[in-house]
C-alpha cells in the first residue's frame, strides 16, 4: 500500500456487499505477523491491481505461508468486489511429526510419549510455539535458550516455556544422546525462531 490512510481503510471497510464481515469463514490469527510487512503491502497491491485473479503463496513447511495468506486476506478481502477466496494446499512432503519454525525445519518427532500420540505430542508442541510467539513484546525481548536434562529426557526451553521434550525413544537408532540431539533440535530451533523474532536478541545456548 502507498500511504498510510490506504492501509487503515483496508483493515477497517466492510465488504462491498455489505452483508457480511470481510473475515467471514478465516481462523483467528494465532499470534502477530511479525516482520512481513512489506511482504503483505507488495500482496496487497498485486491483488488490488484488478487484473490480477490468482496469488499463489510458496515456500517450505513452517515459513508461515498459511498464517501470512490469513492476514493477506483479512486486510484486502473487503476492497475486492467480487469477493477473495482462500485456499490452503498442505505440502504432501511435509510429515506430520515434521515441527519448522520461521521457514527452518527443527525436527521431525516419530512416536508419541508421556501418554500422548505422535499426533497429540506434535500438536502439543505447535500449541507451546504459538503460546511463546505470542508473548506480549516477545520480538523486542532477549530470550533465554536452554536444555535441561529430565530424568532421562532433555527439555528444550525456551523464555521459561519449555517447547520441546526429547526422550530416549527419540535418539534411538540416531547414534547420539538424548541430550546431544536435543542441542542438535535446539540449534535449528534458534535458526528458526531468529528468522520468526528478528528483532528479538538470543541467549543462553
């Protein structure tokens, strides 16, 4: 968008029927769009040029093209005339124990613990990211990293939250310790959350 009072009126108008939210039928944005502003203006006036009928959004798993689409579309479904359609493909590569932060591929979990499935301790472990993104401040704040031993799993903890349990079934076969990949999680982890926070500061790991 070009000024300032353009982009108000995108986040503000209703739709050009009037008969319903701009926001009809989109998920509730998880936690802030941080750092893709000028991504989501460039979106913005391609789809607002008139001629423009498809915007594909590509990139790994994890980048946040889904979360960036929900945005794009809440902020410019309004200034459409005929409407903005939403449509989400997963990638068929990406496993479903694959966790990415930030566009960077963090680990892949294989089996379920602590009494939960592979699905539940996946889904688990997405829920306490999203809960530490959205932080008040989080991206302005310096955040320590850290992998502590318990008993004989390895947390990987990160602003006091700890965000992934790595247990011995999960080094099994890898020829490394439970400790030592969790540190090789946590690395990529910080590669990950660098790119999602890039105003935050790491430390500790």
């Amino acid at each position: 968008m070009s000024t300032g009072k353009r982009r108000s009126h995108i986040l503000t108008s209703s739709n050009a029927q009037g008969n319903a939210s701009p926001t009809h039928g989109l998920p509730q944005a998880p936690y802030a769009l941080i750092g893709r502003k000028k991504d989501l203006e460039a979106a913005q006036d391609l789809i607002l040029r008139g001629n423009v009928r498809l915007v594909t959004i590509t990139g790994p798993p994890g980048v946040g093209k889904t979360r960036f689409a929900v945005e794009l579309a809440s902020t410019v479904g309004s200034e459409s005339e005929d409407g903005l359609v939403l449509a989400v493909a997963y990638p068929a590569l990406a496993d479903v124990g694959d966790i990415s932060v930030g566009g960077v591929w963090v680990c892949r979990i294989t089996r379920g613990a602590g009494g939960l499935s592979l699905e539940q301790r996946v889904a688990q472990i997405e829920r306490q990211i999203t809960e530490m993104l959205s932080i008040p401040g989080i991206d302005r704040r310096t955040i320590t990293i850290s992998v502590r031993p318990v008993g004989q799993s390895a947390a990987i903890v990160v602003a006091d939250i700890a965000l992934i349990t790595v247990t011995p079934e999960d080094a099994a076969g890898t020829h490394v310790t439970t400790m030592d990949l969790a540190r090789q999680w946590a690395r990529r982890l910080v590669a990950g959350l660098q790119r999602a926070l890039p105003s935050a500061t790491f430390h500790g790991f």
